[in-house]
C-alpha cells in the first residue's frame, strides 16, 4: 500500500492499483459532470472508472485531442480518440445565448464513431457560416451505443469579422434586430430573407437617415421555425448571414 495526501493505492490485481481516497471529497460542477483534483509527483497512464466486476475495466474511449479554430466564417473542429469501446456518434455542440440570457448547449451536427477500436482516430467538423457571433464556443459529447456519454473540454472560436453587420439575437425566436455601422454614406439597404429552399420569404427596403439598427420583429413573425438566410445590401456591398429562428 502506497500513501500521499490521503489518497491511497492498492494492488488488488495483478498490474492494475485502486486509489481510494480516504477523506470526503468536494464534487465541482462542471457543464453536465463533474470533476476533481489532485496532485502527483509524476505521471503514467491510468484510468478512471467504476471499476466494473473486475474493477480494472477502462473508459469506453480516451480523448487525446480536441482543437477548434476559424476558417474564414466556418469554425473547424477536430478531435483525436485513442481506445474506443462501443462507442456509437458524436455531436457536436454549441453555447447559444437565450432571449433570457439564459446560456445552453445545443447540438448543431453528428459524426459517426469508430464503435470498436484501439488505434488512433481522427475526426472533423465544420460549421459554415459560424461566426454570427465574435467568439463562439464549443465541446462535442460521445455518446455509446448502450446511451452512455462524456463530454470533450469546451474550446472557444474567434473570428475576426469585418462585417458592417450584426444580427441579434441568433438563433432568434420573439425579437430581431439588425445593426450595421459605417453605412451614413448610403442612401438606401435592402434586406432580402430567403428559407433554406431558396423561396423568398420577403423584401425589405431601409432609407437610413443616420440610424444604426433596425427591428426585424415583425417582418419574422409570420415565419416558421427554420433556417433562413438573410442578403443585405446597400450599394456594392453585399453580404449573407445566416438566421436560425426558434
């Protein structure tokens, strides 16, 4: 038996030790798990689990690398899984800010796992037109075939927009907003809202006047929940953002 700031190993296998900590432990929040802290002196590969029947049995994947970073207007994500057990799909997530202000993850897309595996695997995922908002985060959940998950770390976007644009807030769901800047100079801005079929959903035209935003409320009320896509132009600039509404 081996002892350091009350935590203690045991051998009860051959090749395998158990840590047992000997004093009660303070579980910290972190998204939808938890985690704790401790500190060694070096380091060896180890597993942490609920050790099963034979409690030696390791997680069903190991996270070696999750990196996220911005490719124009896309945010571009990869990971890299060593050992994977029965895993099933992974789904990608992002932090969306609520009407409320409330804050919550949602899943924007799927990758399929390897299921079985204990060679390296290297995956990507791309979100186009990813950057309606100056910083976005991120972190992808594995999820098993028995339903089980894990989550990977949160890793943050930022994008370096030049747009004269902004819409807020996005996703949307009772409000609307555009704001633009720069654009005193110009008469006239058309809005122009297309549905993911490429239908126009309608025109709007804006005689500036020194304003700087305008509510979209009303023109999106009628509109279902969906995807949409939003041509702004005001002499020879023109520009697309993406709209999701609620």
């Amino acid at each position: 038996m081996k002892s350091k700031n009350s935590l203690t190993f045991k051998n009860r296998l051959v090749d395998a030790w158990i840590a047992e900590f000997l004093f009660v432990i303070k579980v910290v929040p972190y998204d939808s798990g938890y985690y704790a802290e401790f500190s060694v002196n070096s380091f060896s590969e180890f597993y942490i689990n609920g050790g099963g029947p034979s409690q030696n049995k390791p997680l069903p994947l190991v996270w070696l690398d999750f990196n996220a970073h911005a490719e124009g207007s896309s945010a571009v994500l990869e990971w890299i899984t060593g050992t994977e057990i029965n895993t099933d799909f992974f789904e990608v997530e992002r932090l969306i800010k609520s009407e409320d202000r409330s804050q919550l993850y949602k899943g924007i897309g799927k990758v399929d796992a390897a299921g079985n595996s204990t060679e390296q695997n290297r995956y990507r995922f791309i979100e186009e037109s990813a950057d309606f908002e100056p910083i976005a985060y991120y972190r992808v959940k594995q999820v098993d075939m028995d339903g089980k998950y894990t989550y990977s770390k949160v890793k943050s976007v930022s994008f370096s927009s030049k747009s004269e644009y902004i819409v807020y807030p996005n996703p949307m769901h009772n409000s609307l907003t555009l704001s633009f800047r720069g654009l005193y100079d110009k008469n006239e801005l058309e809005v122009q809202v297309f549905d993911i079929q490429g239908i126009k959903r309608f025109t709007k035209k804006i005689t500036l006047n020194r304003v700087d935003k305008i509510d979209l409320t009303s023109d999106f009320e009628p509109l279902t929940s969906g995807m949409y896509m939003m041509k702004i132009s005001a002499q020879d600039n023109t520009e697309t953002i993406k709209i999701e509404k609620w």
